[in-house]
C-alpha cells in the first residue's frame, strides 16, 4: 500500500505546484513552458494514481467502498492530501 500512498501525494503536490507555481508563471511572467512542462508531468502522476486504485482494488487489498473514495479525490483540489485512512487494507 505504500506505493499507493506514494502516487497520491505525488499527484497531489504536482497539482499544487502547477496551480500555484506554473499558472501563475504563464500568466504574471509570460512563461507558457512551466505549464507545458508540469502539465504532463501532472497528467502522468494522476494516470499513475489511479492506476494503482484500480490495481489494488483488482488485488483485494482495498476495502470496497474506499475504491470510489479515492477515484473521487483524484479530481477534487487537495483530495490526495485527505486520503490517507482509506489506504488500509482489508483485514
């Protein structure tokens, strides 16, 4: 399960750093690159993650209702941060 943890918090601190870093630069600085060069390295991580949700919850190693959980908080702003009780496994 940590390698699940791992892509959520990677997801979730490269959507911080094109939301508070890359966008601003291409708009107050003119700087299109740093939105061209985190975008897909977002793009990579939230594929990643929810990848890995897919691969876990195929596995049996996701309680059931957690499996939606995370998929839902790859979208919202900051989920990835909040997530963290639903990475148990079953027992």
């Amino acid at each position: 399960m940590r390698p699940l943890r791992v892509a959520s918090w990677a997801e979730g601190a490269t959507l911080l750093l094109l939301m508070l870093v890359a966008v601003p630069l291409k708009r107050l600085a003119d700087m299109p690159e740093a939105v061209s060069l985190m975008g897909p390295i977002h793009g990579a991580a939230f594929v990643a993650y929810v990848l890995m949700v897919l691969f876990y919850a195929w596995k049996g190693h996701l309680r059931a209702h957690a499996v939606p959980l995370l998929t839902i908080a790859a979208f919202v702003p900051f989920g990835a941060f909040f997530v963290g009780p639903l990475f148990r496994s079953k027992a």
